[in-house]
C-alpha cells in the first residue's frame, strides 16, 4: 500500500482532495502537474464545476484514488473516511505530507485551546526582533504547501489547530501548547478524545522539544505529553503591557514565545526582552483578541466595546471576562453549537460582584442561556438573532458604564462565513449604534 512521506510520493498517482476550502484549493495547486490525476470533493455543492459533491457521487469517485488528502474540517472518524481505509485509500494530509519532507528545524508548531494565535504571532515576532528571518504560517495564515508561499528560508512558525494534529505523524523540531480546555466536541467525540487528539502533535515521531504552559490541566495530562517535555510559568518579563495586550493569560502567552526564542536562538533571555522592548510598540495585536472597537461617553457614563470574536470556546471567553473582573459587563455569547460544556462559563458569570448582563444569539447562545439560568439565576438574559438587536440591547444595559465584551465562547458558522465576518458585524453595528459611519 502506499504510505506518501512527501508531495513526490504522490507523483503520476490518481489523488482526491476532500474538502475544497483554503487548505483544499491550496493543495490542489500543489500537486498541478504532479499528480496524474485529480478528484476534487467537498460536502457543500457550488464548490465549482469540477468539485463532486460528497453525498452526490464524491465518495465514490475518492474510492477509485490511490491517496486522499483530507482537510482539516472533515471529522477524521467519519464513517465516509473511515470507509475509503477500509477500501485501501490512504487517507493524509497536505500538511502532513509538507512536514515530511520540510527541513523541520526550521519549523516551530503551535497548538492550544486557547492563545495558539497569539502565541504563533508573538513568536514570528520576537524573531524579527532578535534579528531572525521569521514568518507566520498554518491555521492564522496560508498554508505553507502552497505554491505561492515561499517557504525556503528563515524560520516557520505554524499555527495548528486540533483538527490537523490528528492527521500529524511527524513532529517538528519544537512543539508549543499552549492550554487545554473544551472545544470541537462535535468533531472530536468527547472530551477526552479532544484532549488526545491535541496533544497527539507532541508524541508525533521524531526527536523534538515540547513547551508547555505551566498548567494544573497540562501538568495532569503529563503522560499524553511527548517529546522533551519543559513546562513554562507565566513570567512576561514585563513585555506584556507594551505589546498593548490584555489579559494575565497573555503573560503565559508571551512566557512561551520568549522562551521558544531563547530555545532556538540560544540567546540569554534577558537579551530577548530587550530586543522585543526596543520594537514593543510596533507589533500590533491580532483582530479579535480583546481588540477595543469604540469608547461611547454619554451622561456621565463611559462604555468599551470590545472584540474577543476569535474567542470560540468557552476558556478563552473566561479569560476575557477575567480582564473585565471589576467592570459591569454585558457580554454577547453563543453562535454553532458543537457541545461544549458551559457550566464553567455559567458560574464565573455567577460569581462576578459587578453588574453582568448575557446577551445570546444562536442555538449555542441558547444552549449557553439555558444553564446560565440554572446556575446563575442573578445574571439578567436576552436572546437575540441579529447582531444590531445584540449590540443595542447590551449598550442599554449598561446603565452606569461597563464593557460591551463580544467574546462568543462558540463558532460563526451558524451565521457567518468565519470569525472575522462576525468580528466585522459586530465592530458595524457598534458604529451605527453610536451614529458613527463605519467601514471596519
């Protein structure tokens, strides 16, 4: 049977490509002229005239392929890709395939429930500033076996979601995780799958070293844990403020990316910061992560509105509400539901001492309100199903000042293409609130 370590095992062969979107369309411009034939499948039809439809003759047009490269978003236990191994298909991906055959001491992967794009940001970033020839690439940018990215020089820092860690056999030279919580339950199966599934990237074959955030959660997940395992506290050096970052998880965000400098660069620590110091104010922190949309002053009250859309779990939401600790909050939450447990969320909600109003959109919001209520009776409520009804009913809540906290704890895709498109109606709908022309 075929086992592809690299695109140039897959040379003259007949191979599928399951599911078109960023890493598909990618990997079909990879293997143009490589491959002797290709079958291109997605489940959702308008992909384009030459993409089967899964459930419309796809499936079977993959069985006839010697290699499938699946992308991420497709389950990696569905019955339909189990099927084409049990047919004798091998089943990969691109990413896998790349890492193969990439000079992996130049690759650093980054994973977590939360703070894996942040931290692959951090880490690209303190590079630079060390002198370092560095760039950004995986889950928050292109992927990096794409023909248009060049990939032959300086460092590669990847972003890698749970869903490519499962199709990950080898590892690169150093390996970051960032935390461990709840997330992607429909996909995964269970939580403790989940948990497998994530750190599956640090037992990958291959000599490498691992960085771990110092964790009670990741300290009791030790023995899923490969690799040469450090366990990192969260000490920023004081470069949290002058990165204008928010949150005490970014001090275990920035302990990370400086110690996985310090590991591969083999420069002291304390030369680090002051390189990162001397270039602080450039970096600019990614849309999304408690990123500040507008200030509205009215009456004696001042009103934040703040964009935490990339917070699609329920540990990230928690993070955020713990920056707003002493600050009234309205915060809008929910979106697609994939069965997370929000009982966590419920009681930080409960135990907040200021005012704290919910706002909910979707069956997750639904789902998220309905235990609230449970756990939580104090917390006033409103279910939404537009973004404008959200924002206003949250600014009218605040009747004394607060924080308008867009941190979803859940997916756009009941709704959205992607984070960023919520992101970008939530940031609209503050400014036509507020009466101001917006154009985010």
């Amino acid at each position: 049977m075929l086992r592809p370590t690299g695109f140039a095992d897959l040379a003259g062969r007949r191979i599928g490509i399951f599911g078109y979107g960023i890493e598909g369309r990618a990997a079909h411009r990879r293997l143009l002229g490589l491959a002797g034939s290709l079958v291109l499948v997605d489940d959702a039809p308008g992909r384009g005239d030459d993409v089967l439809v899964t459930t419309d003759g796809g499936h079977e047009a993959l069985l006839t392929c010697d290699a499938v490269l699946k992308s991420p978003g497709i389950p990696r236990r569905r019955p339909d890709v189990l099927d084409l191994e049990d047919h004798g298909v091998v089943v990969s991906s691109a990413l896998n395939l790349w890492l193969h055959a990439v000079d992996r001491a130049r690759v650093i992967a980054v994973t977590g429930t939360k703070g894996k794009s942040t931290t692959t940001a951090l880490v690209a970033f303190f590079l630079q500033c060390v002198g370092e020839q560095a760039q950004r690439v995986g889950n928050s940018g292109l992927p990096p076996y794409d023909p248009q990215v060049d990939v032959a020089h300086g460092w590669l820092v990847v972003e890698v979601s749970s869903y490519q860690c499962v199709d990950i056999d080898v590892a690169p030279s150093l390996v970051v995780v960032t935390s461990l919580g709840a997330d992607h339950l429909n996909w995964h199966g269970s939580l403790e799958q989940y948990h497998d599934d994530k750190l599956s990237l640090t037992r990958a074959e291959g000599w490498h070293r691992t960085l771990v955030a110092d964790q009670p959660v990741l300290r009791d997940a030790a023995d899923q844990l490969g690799g040469d395992v450090t366990y990192v506290a969260p000490d920023d050096g004081g470069l949290v403020g002058a990165l204008s970052l928010l949150g005490a998880h970014n001090e275990s965000n920035v302990a990370l990316a400086l110690a996985c400098v310090t590991a591969l660069t083999e420069r002291p620590r304390a030369d680090v910061i002051a390189a990162v110091s001397r270039r602080a104010a450039s970096f600019t922190p990614l849309p999304g992560r408690l990123t500040l949309i507008a200030t509205h002053s009215r009456h004696g009250r001042t009103v934040r509105f703040v964009d935490d859309g990339l917070a699609t779990a329920p540990l990230p939401t928690l993070a955020a509400l713990a920056v707003f600790a002493d600050e009234p909050v309205a915060l809008i939450a929910g979106g697609f539901d994939r069965g997370v447990d929000y009982a966590a969320l419920s009681d930080a909600l409960a135990a907040r001492r200021p005012a704290t109003v919910l706002v909910t959109m979707g069956e997750a919001g639904r789902r998220l309100a309905e235990v609230t209520r449970e756990r939580a009776p104090s917390v006033s409520q409103y279910d939404v199903t537009t973004m404008g009804e959200a924002v206003e009913h949250a600014l009218n809540a605040l009747n004394d000042g607060g924080v308008v906290l867009l941190s979803p704890a859940a997916p756009s895709f009941d709704r959205y293409h992607d984070w960023e498109e919520r992101s970008r109606d939530f940031a609209r709908e503050v400014h036509r609130s507020l009466g101001r022309d917006s154009n985010p």
